[in-house]
C-alpha cells in the first residue's frame, strides 16, 4: 500500500488545549498531518517526525547537500521513536529553523522579474546538485535506501536499484491497470541511458523558503535522492502544483527539459491505481 502523503499544513484536526499546551513551552506547530509532525522550539530549531525510513533518508540528504553549499537546514541529529504509525517505526530530525516565508505565500506579491530572478536561483541549486557525483550502482534515496517516488496518490516505494532498467520495471509496475498493448508499446520508449544525478523529488512553492528576494533554503527532503536526469524536472510538471502561472517559469528553473520523458509519466498516469 502506498504510504497517504499530503502537501496541506492542515493543524483543523488538533484541539486548542493541545495547540496552547505547546505554547506555554514555546514551542509552535508548523504542520502536523498524516505522518508528519514539525514543531519549531524557543532555540530556533525544528524538529520532524515520522516514518523512520523517509526520516532517515531526510537526514541523509540534508547531510549530503549541506556539502554541496546548497540553502538548506542543518540537521543536528536523527533519533529512533517509540510511536509508530501505519504499522512503521517513527523518527525524529532535530535541525535548524529555516528564515523567511514560502515561495507559494509571496509569489502573488511579486513582479514578473522578481519571479524570474528567484526561479534562476534555483536553476543554480539545482545545477549543483545535478553536478555531484553519484555512487556507483545505486538508484535511490539517500544513504543506499529505497526508491521514494511520490506520485498523485501516494508515495510508492522500491528498490534500491542498481540500474535504470530496473527501476524502468519497477515503474511499470505500479501502473498494474495499464492494458498490455499500451505497455508494450511503453516499454519501447524507455530509456536505460540517463545520467543518474541527485535529485530534491518535490519542488513545489511551498518547499522554498524566501527572504528579501533570495532563497534562504530548500526543505522537506524526504523523498530526495539519485535518481535520472529527468526526475526533478517530470515531477515539478506533474506533480508540483502552486500558483497557476509557476510552471510559465519552467525554462528559468531547468537548464534542460525532458519533454519525452514527461509524455511518458503523463501516458502511464492513465491508469493509476492507488
């Protein structure tokens, strides 16, 4: 079963004494919804919690890019909870408080030049991270874990692969309603040779924290890690959502697009189940 995941920062659910009972010790509620609960503290870290597995290749990944001097928290430490959730362990991160508001709440407020100077900045970022190199072997999240793909529904996990044309299978197979003539004829447009290259999962608005017009960082990483070159790219057009002129910006963010590669994801999408 995939894992529920949510993009709201939806706190309607937790009750007011819970909500002040937190307060009287400083400590704020960012979001707390399905599986994951972030809590800001008076010394201005954050700490989140959930599913073991995507924490642990949370922290792996903020620990990997905070090498690459990208914007992002430091992460301090990970720790073993003993809540469980789903039938699967949770985890705790303890990292730094990232300054400044959501791309998503003040993209309404800026000029078309402003927008587009602060989506070449992360066309940087994400060059950067495209640059690094990448284990030999792997295809997955990070820290040798699985494959965390985030879809419409749900968040399917796989692997890890060793190959593209493993991971090719494995995407194949989520899509088990896909009549057998349109996934023969999938299958011939598959390609083995991409660059594997590291890779965020989740670009949208509300994943990038500004501040006077400059990124202060990247968060949620959960589903980061290496994947082929055209990852980031089909899932910020599939998937990233935000305000409805964010994708006129596409060719600002990537330095190349991977126009086939989406048709594909976007066919198969057809018959998603789940």
């Amino acid at each position: 079963m995939p894992l529920p995941v949510s993009k709201k920062r939806d706190l309607s659910h937790l009750t007011k004494e819970e909500i002040e009972k937190h307060a009287s010790q400083g400590i704020t509620i960012l979001y707390d919804f399905n599986i994951s609960t972030i809590k800001r503290y008076p010394d201005n870290t954050v700490t989140k919690s959930g599913d073991k597995k995507r924490r642990e290749s949370e922290f792996a990944a903020l620990r990997f890019v905070e090498q690459l001097d990208i914007p992002t928290p430091h992460a301090y430490e990970i720790k073993e909870s003993e809540k469980s959730s789903y039938g699967e362990k949770e985890a705790t991160i303890r990292m730094d408080f990232v300054e400044g508001q959501t791309l998503e709440s003040v993209w309404p407020t800026l000029s078309v030049e402003e927008k587009r100077d602060i989506c070449r900045q992360l066309r940087e970022i994400l060059d950067t991270m495209r640059n690094a190199e990448p284990p030999a072997g792997h295809i997955g999240s990070c820290g040798g874990g699985p494959v965390f793909d985030s879809r419409l529904y749900g968040i399917k996990i796989g692997g890890p692969f060793t190959n593209e044309a493993e991971l090719n299978e494995s995407i194949l197979d989520i899509w088990d309603l896909t009549p057998k003539p349109m996934r023969d004829t999938l299958v011939k447009h598959q390609r083995t040779d991409h660059r594997i290259v590291f890779s965020h999962g989740d670009l949208h608005q509300g994943n990038i924290m500004v501040k006077d017009g400059k990124i202060t960082g990247l968060i949620d990483w959960e589903v980061a890690g290496w994947y082929p070159e055209y990852w980031d790219y089909v899932k910020f057009c599939y998937l990233s959502g935000g305000h409805r002129d964010w994708k006129d910006y596409t060719k600002d963010i990537f330095s190349q697009t991977y126009d086939d590669e989406l048709l594909f994801h976007l066919a198969l999408s057809r018959f998603q189940r789940g």
